[in-house]
C-alpha cells in the first residue's frame, strides 16, 4: 500500500505525478479505455485540509464550474444527464440510454437503495458519535457485478467516524484515474458531501482518504501537461510542496441551513443556467455564493461573451473558487483568440 499525505489536493496531484516518475512503483496496462499507468499497489491519499478542494495547478486546466456544479448535482440525489452536459458535453459517453446515468452516486446515496443513505449516516451519528457502522454504500452487488454498462461506480462505498468532535470520512474506490477521478472530480464531490454531513451534524471536517484500489493514469495529452510537474527539493525535505503554501484562502462554509437545502437544490436545477437571476433569496452559501453565480457566467462562456462571464465570475465569493473560474475562462478565451487569428 502507498500512501500519499497531503494537505490538499494541489499536494496530493503533485505527490501523485511523482509517484509516476518511479518506475518500479507502476506497470502499463491496458484498459477498456487504452493504455494506462497502473501503480503495482493500493494508493490511499490523506487529505488533512479536505476544504481546500480547488486545483489550482494550471497545467492540469481543471474545469472547475464542472466540479463544483456536479457536486451540487450529487447532493440534490440526480441522476438525469442534461445538468452535466451542459457543462461537459463527453458525459454523454457514460450514458447508456442518453438520459440517466446508472452509476450517478448521488442517487445511490439518495435513492436508489429505496433509502437516504445520507440521512440514515446522519441519524447514526447523531445518536451515537462513537458509532463505527456508518457507511454509505454505492456498490450494488445484485445489479452491478458482472454487469455490461458503460457507467457502473468506481467509488464503491464509504465510511463516516466522528473522533475528536471531527467527522473523519474514508472513501473506497475500485478504479481511480488519478488527474480526471482521484484528484479532479472525486476530491470536490466527496469533500463537500463531508462538509454537509458535519454541518449538519455540528461537528468539523476531519481528514478524508480515498483508499483507491486500482490507482493509475491514463496515457493521453491531460497527462501530457503535467507529467513533468515536480515537488520542490526544500519542500520534500519540510514535508511540504509549492502548492501546499500557495493555498493562502480563506475557509468557506457552504452550508448554514441544511433543512431548506434540498428545496433549493430542486430550484436550482430546475431553470436553465442561462435563466437563473443572482438574488439574495438563496439560503445556503454554497448555492448564493457559488454555484448561481458560476453557472450565469459559464452561459455567457457558452455565448463566447467573456466580458460577461468575468464580470459575473468576479461575483464568486470564495477566492479560491473565483480565482480558478477566471484562470479557466481566460485560457478558452486565448485559445479562442489564437484560432481566430490563425484563420485570419
């Protein structure tokens, strides 16, 4: 078993690519997917700052309006495919019937078991802090195993503690691409389903592992980018990266008021990104403060009005959030600009 400690997930990408660099630590392997890097042993990841979930690595050019928006989706238990696609239109390729996605794990937590996992992990710990039996489960043995789909969980289960009034969570995966799984999409959505469970249960965010099974990376230009990132000499010797001190933001809580946050997830989803109205009629921060405003301005991305969508972006209240959502939108734009000019 390797594990990799980091404060946050710029650490850990950084700690991830170095672990790459060792021949010895991996193998290639085929996937139904091509090639890939596979590590010859579990990784399990220690986030000690899991609320620091933003990338802020350049190279690695994460999608954070994605990110964050389909955490949201998780939350509010969906499992319909249009919220995703707006944003990230090859989620289509995981669909198998162009409308739902199977393995969505907000529906598994919400829905899908004839339960709400999260609420039953809630009442769990409120009765007893102690408790070592809560565990989410979004692996599905009776319909899963064996099953030929293009979108069966990776993330097959999860465990939930309170030890020193912090609520520990420890995620279980068969399968983590490191740069799109692990370290982009998997760290946001699992970190604020942390945050909401520790809200709710008045309790601190503790640390989060994601123990990943089959731990790898796949040969293509994502890789590319960032492979030759490296850890600071001075770092390693103080245990730290450049990464693990850039991240100088605030914390942020998303969550004051858990009882309405369902209703305004309905609400949410319900108008096109393009029909939302910023307002203070929005109760929960992660919702007012985030997700509206980052889903106005990705529909004027999408109109390729980059004045509007920065403007709009500027409006993002958590800096680290607002400061990815400005970096991304900028390199479309130069991107956008050079093809123009290379037409001319």
């Amino acid at each position: 078993m390797k594990v990799i400690e980091a404060r946050n997930v710029n650490g850990a990408i950084l700690r991830g690519i170095d672990l790459f660099k060792d021949k010895t630590n991996y193998i290639e392997q085929d996937s139904r997917n091509g090639k890939t890097l596979e590590c010859v042993e579990p990784v399990t990841t220690v986030y000690r700052k899991p609320y620091e979930r933003v990338c802020l690595i350049e190279a690695r050019d994460a999608n954070p309006f994605f990110h964050f928006i389909e955490s949201m989706w998780m939350l509010a238990g969906r499992n319909d495919l249009k919220p995703l696609t707006y944003y990230v239109s090859s989620m289509a390729d995981f669909s198998d019937d162009g409308e739902t996605l199977w393995g969505a794990y907000g529906w598994r937590w919400s829905h899908y078991f004839h339960k709400n996992q999260i609420d039953m992990v809630y009442r769990i710990l409120k009765r007893n802090p102690d408790d070592r039996r809560a565990v989410l489960q979004m692996w599905d043995a009776n319909k899963d195993l064996g099953r030929n789909c293009k979108d069966v969980p990776c993330n097959t289960n999860i465990y939930f503690k309170i030890r020193d009034n912090k609520l520990n969570m420890t995620v279980c995966n068969r399968s983590n691409d490191m740069l799109w799984g692990a370290y982009g999409a998997n760290v946001v959505h699992m970190s604020v389903l942390q945050e909401y469970l520790a809200h709710r249960l008045g309790v601190s965010m503790g640390t989060y592992r994601q123990v990943s099974d089959s731990f790898h990376v796949y040969l293509n230009p994502v890789w590319d980018k960032v492979k030759h990132l490296s850890l600071d000499a001075y770092a390693i010797r103080d245990a730290k990266n450049p990464y693990d001190l850039l991240y100088s933001y605030e914390p942020f809580d998303l969550f004051i008021e858990a009882d309405v946050l369902d209703w305004e997830l309905s609400r949410f989803f319900s108008f096109h990104p393009a029909d939302l109205i910023e307002s203070s009629n929005w109760v929960n921060p992660c919702l007012r403060e985030i997700a509206v405003p980052m889903a106005i301005a990705y529909s004027f991305y999408k109109q390729k009005d980059f004045g509007k969508a920065y403007e709009v972006c500027e409006k993002i209240v958590p800096e680290d959030w607002k400061v990815a959502c400005l970096s991304w939108l900028r390199t479309r734009e130069k991107r956008i600009n050079k093809l123009a000019e290379e037409g001319e």
